[in-house]
C-alpha cells in the first residue's frame, strides 16, 4: 500500500516549507553579499533554489510524489493519480509549508517573521511569464516521470534554474511559493496584490501542458501515478 494521506501531507508540508526556505533565504543573502549587483544576486538565488530542488524532490518524492506545488497537484488530480480531495489537501499543506518557510528564513536572518512584499510584479509579460514557466513545468514532469522517472529530479532543477532567467517573471511557476513570497518584502518577494493573476497565470498553463501531453503522447499509461516522482509502497 501507498504512504497513508497523513504522512504524505507531512512530506508536501516539510518539502514546500523547506523549498521556499531556500528561494527566501538564499535572496536575503544574495542581495546581502552582492554589493547590488542584481544579476549575481539572482544567479546566487537561482543556484540555491534549483539545488534545493533536487534534494527535496529525491528526499520527499518517495513518500508523496515530490509536487511541493498546487498547480502540479491539479494536474495529478486532472490525470486521476491523485484523488481531488488528496489534492485539496495537498494544496492546503503546500500553501502552509510555503509561508512556515517563509516565517523561518526571516527568523535565520533576522528579520520580521512575515512582512508584506512591496515588489511589484504585474502586467501581460509577467502574467505570459508565469503561464510559460508553469507549462514548460508540467511538460517536463509529463514527459519524464511516466517514461524516465529517476531523471525527473534533475530534469525539474534544471527546468527551473533555466526559468529563472529566461522568464519575465523569474519563474515562480507555484501557486504555494507566490503566496508565500507575497509575506517576504525581501529580494524575492512579490506584492500581494499580484499573487491571485499569478496564480491564475500558473494553474492556466500547467493544465495546458497536461492536456498537451495527453494528446502528444497517447501511449503514455493514461493514469498518471507517479507525480513528480514514484512512490515507494509503505512497508
């Protein structure tokens, strides 16, 4: 049998907790170290973050599939892996682990536990931005984890170390991580006033890199099971 819902609940809390963690903390400090130099202060916060990203996918994936993400969670759902209602709580755990991660990367650097974001992040390039990171996402999960599952950590890294500097928007592609980065007025904050057209903007292109994928590769298995990784059974 699978890891039951409660301890997978646990993983997506502890991994998207973790995740924003290092997104968070990693741009305190880049923008600390690097003397106003966005661009390496945001090649610094990319390197943490695609990092992270392998670890946590190769460390939480076994248990709950590594989504760490609600727009990955819908898709799971869309593609019957993942009952709506393990979806929902899934989102619920992600959207809490996310501002827990949040609350400790301000606690490590000694700042106010949550502060609004003042770092506007708005208009149609941002929005196209954050539909293409989400798509470009869930292609890449579609195309590895049911043909070539070991790689789909990397691949994911990758995806998202690339997304960072070929997006508009820097690649949030996380309904959970936007949230959570709306209560950091740091370097990777966004105001929260932009947090719903983002969100909306990444649900909207990680179903139509789902959908893109059921009709490119037909002869993929039609339940998706293992997302983003596969599952150990519970022994």
């Amino acid at each position: 049998m699978k890891f039951n819902l409660q301890a997978r609940i646990v993983a997506e809390f502890l991994g998207t907790a973790f995740l924003v963690a290092a997104v968070v903390g990693s741009g305190i400090m880049a923008e600390r170290l690097s003397a106003g130099n966005v661009a390496l202060a945001l090649l610094a916060n990319t390197s943490a973050t695609g990092g992270a990203l392998v670890a946590l996918i190769l460390t939480f994936g076994p248990i709950s599939g590594a989504h760490f993400n609600p727009a990955v969670s819908v898709a799971d759902a869309v593609e019957r892996g993942l009952s709506w209602f393990d979806a929902f709580a899934y989102t619920v755990a992600q959207c809490s682990g996310g501002i827990l991660g949040t609350v400790l990367a301000h606690a490590m650097f000694g700042l106010r536990l949550l502060s609004l974001s003042r770092h506007a992040r708005s208009g149609s390039a941002q929005l196209l931005s954050e539909f293409v990171a989400a798509f470009g996402l869930l292609c890449v999960i579609w195309g590895c984890s049911r043909s070539r599952s070991g790689v789909t950590p990397f691949a994911v890294a990758a995806y998202i170390t690339a997304a960072y500097w070929f997006t508009a928007s820097t690649s949030f592609a996380n309904p959970a991580v936007t949230i959570a980065r709306s209560l950091s007025d740091t370097f990777a904050g966004i105001r929260p006033n932009d947090v719903l057209p983002f969100a909306a903007a990444q649900f909207a292109g990680g179903l139509a890199g789902t959908l893109l994928f059921r009709w490119l590769v037909p002869n993929l298995p039609s339940r998706g099971r293992d997302v983003v990784v596969p599952q150990r059974a519970h022994q």
